[in-house]
C-alpha cells in the first residue's frame, strides 16, 4: 500500500526561504506542499481551508509575528504539527513557541539534512528542537519555575503513563501500540493530559516529565 505524502503549509515572509523548504521536502519524497503563505493572516486562512498536517512557520515576520500566528492557530484548534523554523536562539523566543503550542523549534541554520530529519521527527511525535536548545530549554523551564507549578497528581493511570511515553518521544502511533489501544484514544488522553497540566504542546509536558524523572 503505497503512503500518502504528509501534506505541507509554508508560512514565512522570505519567497527565497519558502522556495528552499519546498525543494528540501520535494527531495524527501515523503512530503506534498499544498500551500504558501507570505503572512501569518494568510497562513491562518489558508490552515483552516487545507487542513494540512504539518506547517512550518517562521517567527519573525512583517505584520502578525510568528507567535502570534501560532497562538491564533491553535486557538482556532488547528492540530496541525506545528514547528517553527527560525534563526533565533533566544530563550524567550523558545519558550513562547513551546507555550504557545509549537511541536518544534528549528533553526534556519542548521544543515538542511539535519532539519529534514527534525521535521521528520515532529511527524512521528518526536521532539523536534535543534540540538543545541535542547539543554536551553530545560534550564529555562526549571529557572521559570515548571518544575515546582505543576503536580502529576491529578493524572488517571492511563494518563501518567502516556506522559511517560511522551518523555521517551514516542509518537501517538507507538503509544497506542505499546499500551495496547487505538491511536484516537492516545489523541485524546494526550490532550487531557495537557489541559490539567496547563501545558500547551508535548513538547513542553515531556521536558517536564524528564526533569521530573518520570521519563
């Protein structure tokens, strides 16, 4: 059975950047861009009517900012796989993406090998973080006081052990497989789980979980 290729969003100011991101994923064979949008308004408009399952979007943009973007985004419930795709390494800029509901954080950068492999990554539910803010992150969540502002206390069984799972950077798919029940059940356990942790993406749950060591 041949796979559909992950349907693609491009949301960035640059047409030169947008041109690139399109011939890297074009490369992969395993990706179809289905839009382009020059601003976050377009790309929100364009999200809601193609509903695609991944969009890469940049932070700094003319008019509605990336995080702006992101955070609209989400409160529209688009469940698109979001990453941002930057050449900012501030934390505050990193943490906003990962509180606003960002599935990765990619900096424009890097070589583009290594960011095919990340937005890869972020498609099988894997963090997808530059390795080099990996340890950014962390220390900034533990400075900004996660650690201590949040209890797994009110989490069912069936939950803490997702949380677990996400720790690992286990995708919905292998969650499903290892705690033997459909993926859609994962989808909604994640979701719960993220609302009484007041936690926005994955991302962030899972570096919480692991400076909790409940990874």
């Amino acid at each position: 059975m041949t796979t559909q290729p992950t349907r693609v969003l491009i949301i960035d100011d640059h047409p030169l950047f947008r041109r690139g991101v399109s011939q890297l994923l074009d490369l992969a064979g395993t990706f179809a861009v289905v839009g382009e949008a020059a601003s976050g308004q377009e790309g929100i408009e364009l999200a809601r009517r193609l509903e695609p399952e991944l969009i890469l979007l940049d932070l700094n943009m003319k008019g509605m900012s990336g995080l702006e973007t992101l955070r609209t985004l989400r409160d529209h419930e688009i469940d698109s796989r979001i990453i941002l795709i930057t050449v900012s390494n501030a934390p505050e800029d990193l943490i906003g993406a990962i509180r606003g509901g960002a599935d990765g954080y990619i900096l424009k950068d890097n070589d583009p090998d290594d960011i095919l492999r990340l937005i890869e990554a972020a498609m099988h539910g894997q963090t997808a973080i530059s390795p080099e803010l990996t340890s950014l992150l962390a220390s900034a969540l533990r400075e900004e006081g996660v650690v201590e502002q949040r209890s797994h206390a009110s989490l069912t069984e069936r939950e803490s052990a997702i949380l677990r799972c996400l720790a690992g950077g286990m995708s919905n798919k292998l969650i499903a497989r290892e705690l033997d029940i459909m993926e859609s059940t994962v989808k909604v356990h994640v979701r719960n789980l993220l609302k009484k942790l007041r936690f926005r993406s994955r991302i962030e749950a899972a570096v919480w979980a692991v400076a909790n060591d409940l990874g």
